[in-house]
DNA sequence: AGCTCTTATGAATCATTGA
DNA sequence: GTCAATGATTCATAAGAGC
C-alpha cells in the first residue's frame, strides 16, 4: 500500500495498529490522554484503570517499533486528593515487564505554565518525557540537538582553575575524567535531560497535548530523514506536521473524528511541499 | 536533656532515632546515600536490595515527624546496564503503602552540570525532591520562598522608570496606568516546582550530596524560626549548618566518624552566632 | 524598522455549588 | 454523601498593535 509521507487514521491505536508489520517505525513518540476521572473529558479513562488500558496499546508499539527504534512517552500525573497520582510509575514498571527498557527521563520543564496559587502546592511546571527501547543498541544522533553553550559554559571556561585544567579522576572512582579545557572554543554543547520549551500554542481549534518544539526534537534526536514515526494518539496532527516538515514520513492515529479531520487539513500544506521536491517514501504495511 | 541548637549524632538513624519522641521535627530533609554496587563509596546498598533497607529508616521518620511536617527526599536513580534503575519508584509506592502522602515530586535542575559525553545518553541535569507528608494539612510558608519576577517583568518595570509619572497620571482611564498600580511593589513571584540551582560545591574533603541552597529553599518554605529540622543522612553537615544560619533547631545522623567531626567542626562557628544572641531550643527526647 | 506596551491563553488546582 | 461542573486565582510567553 502506497502512503503519502504522512499519515492520519481515524480509529482505536489498538485496532489501527494490527494493519501494521512487525518492526516498522523508528520512533514512537505520543502524548496520551491523560487518566481523568470525568467524562467528557478526552479520553476518560480513570487513573486506577489507566495502566491496565494502556498495556495492550503499548504491546502493538513494542511489536511495530524497530529494535534500533526508541518509544518517547509524554506524561504526566494528575493530583487527586491532595496526592500525585501513581498511575505513572506503576506504568513504568508495567512497561519493563512487557519487555521494555526503560532507558532515560527527560524533564520536559515548561516555562510558561499556567498560572495559579493553592494553599500548599506551586504551579506544576514540568512533565516527564520517558524514553523505553526495545534494544541496548538505538540510534541516536546526538549532534542534530547540539545547543548554544550556555552562561554557565562561558565563565566556567573564563575562569579554568587548576582542577579544570589538568585532567582529573572523579572523586567517587566512577572512572569518567573530566577535561574541561577541551571544550574551549566551542560554540555548541551537547544539552542535557532537562528541556526548556514555553507552552506555545498557536493552534485555538485544540488544546495541543504538545508544542512542536518537543516532538521535533525527539525526531532529529531519534531518526533519520526518511525514517517512519508513529504518534499513536496524535490528537490535532502536531507530531506529524512536524514529522513531515523535518522530512520524516509519519503515521498518526486519533479516535476522534473531530482531531482526524484538522489534522488532516493541517496537513496538506506540508505534505504538498514535499511532493513539490518529488520526495516520496513508503511505509510497509502487513 | 538540653540541647543546643544544631547536634551531630553518631550512627546508624534507624538506632539513633529511637532516642527521639514521636511528632518530634517539622521537616525531615535528606539526601540519603544512594544505592550503589561498589563498596568502596559512601552506603554501598545494592540498588535491588535499597527499598528494603530504607523502609524500617523511614518508618521511624514517620514517627518522629509532627502531622503538620514534611519529608523531603532527594533523590535519583542511577543508570545501570543501560536502564534507569527503578528502585526509586518502587520506594514511592512502598512508602505510600507505609502511610506516607505523595504530595509532590519537585524538581532540582542542576544548572551547570559538567560536560560529558556517552554513545546513548545526555548529561543527567536534574534529580528528583520527593515531598511526603504525614496529613493533608501540612505547615507551608509559600511567602519564604519567593523569586524575582521574570525579565518581561523587569523589562517593564525598568521602562516605567524612565517614563514621566505624572505625565502617566493624567490618562486616568487607559488600561497602562491601571496596570502600574498592580506591579507596584510587585517584584517577587511565586516559584514552580523546578527549582534551578546550582551545583556549588565547595567543600572538596566531602562529595556534597546536595548545595546549601537545596536545603535552604525546603526550610524556609516548610518550617518557621525555631522549628526543628532532621537530616537522618548528613554527611559533612549541610543541613545542620543552614538550619543554624536559619535559626531552626536541627539535629543530624551520620553512620561515618569522619563526616561526623567534619560536621561538628563546621557548626561551631554557626553555634556559636546563635548562642551569642541569647537563644536556645529545646528538642524534645523520650 | 525597532521599540514599547497590550492581551490572549495555557493538559492547573482548589473550594464551592448543585444534582 | 458522592460525583460532576463552575468560578476564582494568577504568571510567563508570544504575537500583535501602536508610536
């Protein structure tokens, strides 16, 4: 079956899913609907029946991700009685048994988060990304995400002390020498687990589970261009609007028709831009 | 007995804490030593055997804390055999089945973290604060802890300097003079649950598990002057030593002679300030 | 064009009200 | 009583308007 570069379905991940072979995308990434106890809420699943629905889903993912490929899960639990819920770790330990690694969590920290103040909490400013792999050995291109040095970077190097520059064993024993002075006349560093992206969201037709930002760099980190993403619960179409302007075919899945539909629309211009320069690229379907 | 207003105990917490009455401290604050598989380093629990060792430690925690008391809990998991190690979430639910409340999980952004460089990983900035209390209805001075507004903020307050105020004060109406009555004296902030913080550390005879600051920030939001404070893991002192600058009582436990001398060492001058005005506490033993 | 200023708007929480 | 809906609170951004 002949797909343009990306693509979005109407239905359940768990049955759209089936149609799709073994081994098939490079990168997972989705911000799911978020265990809510009321019903008219999207998605609608209660946080103590979350893990539960969840599993068979993330089972379809297991099976159609690559073995180099990485799954990128964007979540967050919700406070209940004064409590964080702990629907999202019992996940991640769920997750492990089904046969994933559970490899790394990155901070997602939100700069411009919504306002508020509470007798005894802060404003919630941040969202875990989990990163789970199928294999020890996943693509990752490093350099793609390579930042500006920060401050930090700029009087630590201006003022290299006696430690800095001579190489030195860390005190602990772990092995890793640290040698600071290599880095000096660089411009960009490699960042850190911790992502600083605003809540930017131009999109007023729906309240985006994701900015942009966030899924682009997760696909420059994780694929190639070429390479099959998969958003399995893609909502307004923002990973695969994103996914075909970095040149990567994608597949997105919504079970609301409302979402299908502006997904789609959303992403005509960027699909007729790639046909432009007669780029075409095939998903493998069973 | 009388004591004074920091104390370093010797030994092992899960002893030394048998010695303190229930609803004791208002804040138990600490960096406990993490799993590890080497010997040689500071602990030297395995990573699977660590809820199992800490359980009975923090079940005296939940004793010796009042009610309206907070534990706090920084933490963070290592990496091992390529996966995030899952023993500290598996701590969260075991302590919640302990009796504790998960109130919230803040995060510590470690602003200047050192380079470094792995095939499949990017630098680990941040670590986890657990916050657990006893009840729902815990003490917490949000005022304390206020930051400065951001740079939109001072942008503008620095433009209204420059600007006539009476000339301002004639359009009586528009929505600009409205609005210089609200920021008036506004320069502070509530803060978020992601705390950006250095790593400072000075003190090169100790790996300081966590900076001044850390301790410093979860005092003065969850305890007023006088209050007692418990580090149950206070390796060279660093809570001990903040809470004197505080003016909170605290007393510390630490397994190791050498911490334990060091920490001693380091409080006698902050003692030392607070005798001298003439104030003393009393922490409340069986 | 560059400034300066305005305003819309966020996967938020809590307390209260109503069914 | 329990559960669901509503209103109040509040700040960092970006985009837009105005000079």
């Amino acid at each position: 079956m002949r797909v343009t570069t990306a693509e979005i379905k109407q239905g359940d991940c768990l049955k759209v899913l089936q149609d799709f072979a073994d081994n098939t995308f490079d990168l997972i990434i989705t911000s799911p609907p978020y265990a809510d106890r009321r019903k008219h809420t999207y998605g609608g699943v209660p946080p103590e029946k979350y893990v539960e629905w969840f599993l068979p889903r993330s089972e379809q993912f297991l099976r159609v991700l690559k073995p180099t490929g990485t799954f990128v899960l964007n979540i967050k639990e919700k406070v209940e009685n004064g409590e964080r819920h702990t629907f999202v770790i019992e996940l991640i330990l769920s997750l492990r048994r089904q046969g994933w690694l559970w490899t790394e969590e990155f901070i997602w920290h939100k700069k411009n988060c919504y306002p508020g103040k509470w007798p005894n909490r802060f404003r919630d400013s941040w969202e875990r990304c989990l990163q789970f792999n199928k294999t020890r050995k996943f693509k990752m291109n490093q350099g793609a995400v390579m930042v500006p040095m920060g401050d930090w970077a700029k009087t630590r190097l201006k003022a290299l002390g006696k430690n800095d520059v001579v190489r030195f064993d860390s005190q602990v024993g772990s092995g890793f020498g640290k040698n600071i002075a290599n880095w000096k006349g660089r411009d960009l560093a490699y960042p850190t687990n911790v992502l600083h992206l605003a809540t930017e969201c131009g999109n007023k037709s729906h309240s985006a589970a994701f900015p942009p930002a966030l899924p682009e760099w997760f696909i420059k980190l994780f694929t190639d261009e070429g390479d099959s993403v998969l958003d399995p619960f893609v909502g307004s179409g923002t990973t695969c609007a994103v996914a075909a302007r970095l040149r990567r075919q994608s597949v997105g899945i919504e079970l609301h028709r409302q979402y299908v539909e502006l997904a789609q629309q959303d992403l005509k211009s960027a699909d007729w831009q790639l046909l432009e320069k007669g780029k075409r690229y095939e998903i493998r379907k069973r």
